[in-house]
C-alpha cells in the first residue's frame, strides 16, 4: 500500500457510561452486567479506545497522521471523525461485541461529509481475561476497518 499521509483527526469519541469505568464489563445473562471490581483496563478506556482507533485506522489508511483528539478548532485535518460507541462489552464464555456510529466531518465546519455504522462480533477464544481483551481488541480493529472504507 502506497503511504497516504491523509491526515485525520479522531473525536469526539463517545462511550456509553455503562463502559466508562476503570473495570472491564461483561454481559452475564440477558439483561444482566457484571463488572469485576480487580479486573481494570491499564488506563483509561476512553483515551486507550480512540489512541487504538487512530493507529488501526492509520496503518488502514497507510497515514501516520492519523491523531486521536485533537483539539477543538484544530483545522489541520483533512478529516474529523466524530465516533459514538453505543455497545463494548464481553458476553461472558462466547464473544465480544461493539456497535458504533461515526460522522467524517469537516474540521472548521463540522458539515458531515459522510456517515456510517457497524455491529461487530469477535470470538472469545480461551479463558481468562487476556483472552477477552483480544477479542475486544479485535473488535476496535473491525471498526478501524469500517471506518477506513467510509474515508
């Protein structure tokens, strides 16, 4: 792939409050959460999630200017990707899922120049937590994926 350098600014990124926490989030039964109170993220999920997001959507789109929240006004972009993640969450023994919306934006406007949406599943495969967090990694990438086709 021929190096872009297309740059992108990703934000504001929107999880739901259910998932903004410190502790990762399973999906135990139908309509019932759990959140193991040792099990963490190593960091915030917000900031980790979009610094994911821009380097999978950069190594997609063959760009190192790929830039997770940028500040506001920044017109340096080409592009701002507003992203509203509306399910992240284990189910506990099966799969991981994550829905999302995303806006490609003008930077100094914010007209929406295109839109678009996913629901992505990855396998969990193995026990334990590590296994998990692949998956939900995994699940980051399909989005950077999607997003990617939609630039």
């Amino acid at each position: 792939m021929k190096p872009s350098g297309l740059a992108v600014g990703i934000g504001p990124l929107m999880l739901p409050t259910y998932v903004d926490r410190a502790e990762l989030v399973f999906q135990s039964g139908p309509n019932k959460f759990e959140v193991p109170a040792k099990i963490r993220w190593a960091g915030s999920l917000q900031d980790n999630f979009g610094q994911v997001l821009a380097a999978d959507i950069g190594r997609h789109l063959g760009s190192g200017n790929i830039v997770a929240n940028p500040a506001p006004g920044d017109t340096r972009f080409r592009y701002r990707v507003s992203v509203l993640v509306l399910q992240f969450h284990a189910i506990s023994g099966q799969e991981a899922i994550l829905e999302a919306t995303w806006r490609v934006e003008t930077p100094d406007t914010r007209q929406v120049l295109r839109s678009g949406g996913g629901f992505y599943h990855s396998r969990i495969s193995g026990d334990g937590y590590p296994p998990v967090v692949a998956a939900e990694s995994d699940l980051v990438e399909q989005l950077a994926a999607g997003i990617s086709r939609t630039l």
